[in-house]
C-alpha cells in the first residue's frame, strides 16, 4: 500500500510540461499540492513564492535539501491548510482518496480569490482518469454528477492530458489525466449545492421523486403533503431525471423550492 495515496512521477519531461501549463511568471503565489522530494517544485520556482505543501514529513528533509530561496515548505496535510490568500495558481498530484474535498476546496478558494480580484488564476491538477472524467461529464451520461455540477458551476474544465500510469513511481493500478481550471465570475451559493446534494443521491430518479426520498433535508417532511405540491411547484421540471438536469434547470429547483429548504 502506498502511504498517503502517494505516486511520484519519474518523467523530468513531464514535470516540466505540467509547470508548462501553469504559466508561471514571477507575479505568481502557487500552492503546490504533495511536494514530495521536490521534483516538479523546482519547475514552479520561476513564482514569486510556493508554497510546497506535504503531508510526508519523511520528505520534508528531501525538500528542505534543495534549499530553494522562494519556497515555504508546508508539512502539513493540505485540507487543513489555509490557502494564503495572496495565492493565485494552485498546482498538484492530488491522491484519490482526498480527491473531492480537495476538489471543492479549490473551487470554492478560487472562487473567493476571483470575487477579491485576484488575477491569472488557474489550477493544473492531476487525478485518476476517471475521476477527472466525472468532473468534466456533461448531463445524460453515466459519469454526469453532483462532482460535475459543483465543478462546472464554478470553473471551466478541460482535460489537457492524458498520461500512463507507467510514468508513476510505484505503478498505481490506472491511468491519470491532467486537468485545468479556470475559475467563472460566478456567486457562491452553497443552497444550490445543497439541493445538488438531495437530488444525486437518486440521480437515476425523476425530480419529484428524488427529492421525496430526500426529504429528511427538507423543512417539509410529510411525504403525502410533498407528492401534492412539488407537483404545483415545479411543473414539467418535476418529471425530468436527476441526471438530465442543466446547471439553468437545477438554479431554477432551487428557486422554486426556496421555502421548503
């Protein structure tokens, strides 16, 4: 078992190319996700300052070794670090066990940075394949999610690399993919994220029906009580399915069932 869901990568091309793809200037604060031993953070010192965050204090002294002038060595795990908040690139190999908190944390720190008016921000992360998969999955197919609608809602989303597990020390078991994030001038709004929530733990179920079966979230309860209004409620958007919903139709839910949550 590979401690803290590690995998390092061996190819010197490839780490250049990941930094590559973050543009880093010499106006840039990066957060650099899983350090390890310093290998791609020597291709982000171009930045004003990194912050080189590692949960492994094993590889603190690899990462202190190299003596880099620009870097503030995190030991720490990142989703109990606080995103200074002068950061505006965010840069990592991000283990799949941490995959989604990490994910919304980033959205959400990014969203925050963009509403502060902070520039050039961006995020070069790499996940499982099909992870990143979910992220960028679109409504009517298998993958499509709350993932997808908490990452589309808050960012633009490409996948702009794929890449063999065969360039991972030790082997993990898939293929990754690289992925770019581009935060929108969008209002954070944590209520639409809960009615995401009630209704993708039944994404195979109609509107209605899903958030019946959610309604323990709900102010109204009585089940009876729900199957006659939300009908009035919501009209033809009741009897869609959770998982052909656009972003627009799951906004409107919300707004239509603004009293019973």
């Amino acid at each position: 078992m590979v401690k803290f869901g590690q995998h390092f990568i061996k190819s010197e091309s490839l780490l250049k190319e990941i930094a590559d793809y973050a543009h880093i200037s010499k106006n840039d604060v990066v957060v650099e996700i899983g350090a390890a031993d310093g290998r791609l953070t020597k291709y982000l010192t171009g930045a004003r300052k990194v912050y080189a965050v590692e949960i492994d204090k094993k590889l603190i002294p690899k990462l202190e070794a190299r003596k880099f002038e620009n870097v503030e060595i995190i030991n720490k795990d990142v989703l109990e670090f606080e995103f200074p908040k002068n950061v505006n690139k965010i840069i990592g190999n991000l283990p799949y066990e941490i995959s989604s908190p990490i994910t919304e944390k980033i959205l959400l720190f990014l969203n925050s940075q963009l509403h502060s008016g902070v520039k050039n921000l961006l995020a070069i992360l790499m996940y499982q394949r099909e992870f990143a998969e979910r992220m960028t999955a679109f409504p009517g197919i298998k993958d499509y999610s709350r993932l997808s609608v908490l990452v589309n809602y808050y960012a633009d989303c490409e996948i702009i690399k794929s890449i063999s597990k065969g360039v991972f020390r030790p082997l993990p078991k898939v293929d990754s993919s690289l992925v770019k994030l581009i935060p929108k001038d969008v209002k954070r709004d944590d209520s639409l994220f809960e009615v995401v929530r009630m209704l993708f733990t039944h994404k195979n179920k109609k509107v209605i029906n899903a958030l019946i079966d959610s309604r323990q979230f709900l102010k109204i309860k009585d089940k009876s009580r729900l199957r006659t209004e939300l009908p009035k409620l919501l009209g033809k958007l009741g009897e869609i399915k959770v998982f052909y919903l656009e972003i627009d139709d799951i906004i409107e839910i919300k707004e239509r069932i603004k009293d019973f949550i």
